[in-house]
C-alpha cells in the first residue's frame, strides 16, 4: 500500500491565508513535515494523533539538509501514510519545492501539489501595494537577496528595467541588493518599500526610496521575514499595517 506527499503552500504568514484544499488535507494528514515560516496555528490544524516534523532551520543552528527531508517523506509515504509538506507561500517559489518533486518522482513516490498564496504578492498587497497597476506597472519579477551572492549570473541590468520587482530574502543582504540596482542604472529616488512580518499583526512597513532604504530599515530595526518592493507602485503603499491590529485582523469578523 503506497501512502501519498502532499506538497501544500501554506501562504504568506496568516494562517487564515492558506487554501481551502490545503486545509483540508492538512486536517486529514498522518505525518506534516514544516518549515519555520508557517504559523503554529497551522501545525496545530493537523489531527493531534498525527506526527510533526520540523524541518527548518533552528536559529543559530543546522538546517534540516533536503535528503533528510526527502527521506522522511519517502519513508512515511512507503508506510501508506498520508504526508503534508508544508511550504511558506507557494511550495514553488524559492522553496526548494521543484526539488522535492524531482526526488518524490525518482523514488516513485505519489504527490499532489497543493499551491499557495505567495509572499511575493501577498505581502505587498497586505502594505496595499499592487504588483501591477494600469498606470504604474505592467510587469513585475521576483527575485532573491541571495542572489547577490549565491547566483552572480543574475542580470540587474535586466531587473532595472521591470517596472515593479519584489525581492525575497532581501532584509540582511540590503546594503549589496541596493548597490546592484543603483549600479545597474536605478535612480536613487525610486520609491521602495520593506514589509517586515507582512499579513500578520505586527506587520510593519517602512517606505523609503533606493538612497535611503538601507539606512532606514537600520533605524527601524525590521526583523525578518521582510520583502522589498521597488518601483511606482510603492507610491500607494500605507505605511500603517493593513493586516496589523487596527487593520484587517480588528475587522475580521
Ligand atoms: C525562502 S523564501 C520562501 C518564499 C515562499 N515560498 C513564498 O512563496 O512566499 C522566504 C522569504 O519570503 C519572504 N516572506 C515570507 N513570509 C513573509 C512575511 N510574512 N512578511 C514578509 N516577507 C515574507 C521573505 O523575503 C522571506 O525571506
């Protein structure tokens, strides 16, 4: 009898933001193997009978590698049970997802992928940021802060040029992110804005520009996760948090 990997996005921070499917299997799970951005409050939705693996990083310590991750999920699934994987956001954005299928298909493994709200529009979006807007954007990419170290190949002289770009991973590598922009042409005025905690209730927004941002994120001591929004489109943003208690968490019904 051959169990089954569900591979569930469980949204940017709220855990009122995962999806109806990603709940349901959830409830319904013998094994959940989650990371360190997913809400407890999510965890704790999975039967009390069910087994729970952490499998992020312990601050300061050894992250879970991806074979021991991979292999909990093979073994659980070859005992018939029914696994969540459960990812921050969407399991395939810069969430090694796309590897834990390859590794899930190679073993022969079934999996369903259940996608998730993404942080890289959600959390703008809970700022009131729209990624696009008729007249201010017609394109966005996202992209990683690691990418300044760990992939030089990344073009920013490419990135410069689209119109909203949204960069995940970006709060302690700042300083480099922002010397690749204005290196590659971006005016030091482009509006920009970093969302600390975004949808959850100590959201925090700091709106600055290019010239300024590094400076002003220090001053305001944003701890992370944080997601960095560049481009015309901050210009709507509300530096009050739309999620936090006086926004859309007071006003939930
Ligand atoms: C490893 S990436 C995973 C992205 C995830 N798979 C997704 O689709 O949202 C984690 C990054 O997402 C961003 N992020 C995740 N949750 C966030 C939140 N609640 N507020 C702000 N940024 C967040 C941060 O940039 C963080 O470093």
């Amino acid at each position: 009898m051959s169990g089954k990997v569900f591979l569930v996005g469980a949204g940017p921070g709220d855990p009122e933001l995962i999806t109806v499917r990603g709940l349901r299997v959830l409830r319904e799970a013998d094994v959940v193997v989650y990371d360190r951005l997913v809400h407890p409050a999510l965890v704790d939705e999975a039967p009390a009978g069910a087994e729970r693996v952490y499998a992020g990083k312990h601050p300061g310590g050894l992250r879970t590698s991806q074979e021991q991750i991979v292999q909990v999920l093979v073994d659980r699934a070859r005992r018939g049970l029914r696994v969540v994987r459960l990812k921050g956001g969407d399991p395939f954005v810069f969430g090694r997802g796309g590897e834990e299928v390859e590794a899930l298909r190679e073993a022969g493994v079934p999996y369903e992928v259940v996608p998730g709200v993404t942080a890289a529009v959600a959390v703008p979006a809970a700022a009131q940021i729209p990624v696009t807007h008729r007249e201010r954007a017609s394109a966005f990419a996202v992209v990683t802060g690691h990418a300044c170290e760990a992939s030089p190949g990344v073009d920013w002289s490419a990135l410069v040029r689209v119109p909203t770009l949204v960069v995940l991973m970006g709060l302690r590598r700042l300083p480099q992110v922002v010397d690749q922009l204005l290196a590659a042409g971006a005016e030091p005025d482009t509006p920009v804005a970093m969302v600390a905690r975004g949808t959850l209730p100590d959201q925090r927004v700091v709106v600055a520009t290019l010239g300024t941002v590094v400076e002003d994120v220090q001053r305001a001591g944003l701890q992370p996760p944080a997601t960095l929004v560049v481009g015309r489109v901050v210009q709507l943003a509300r530096e009050a948090g739309a999620w936090g208690p006086t926004g859309f968490a007071a006003g939930r019904a």
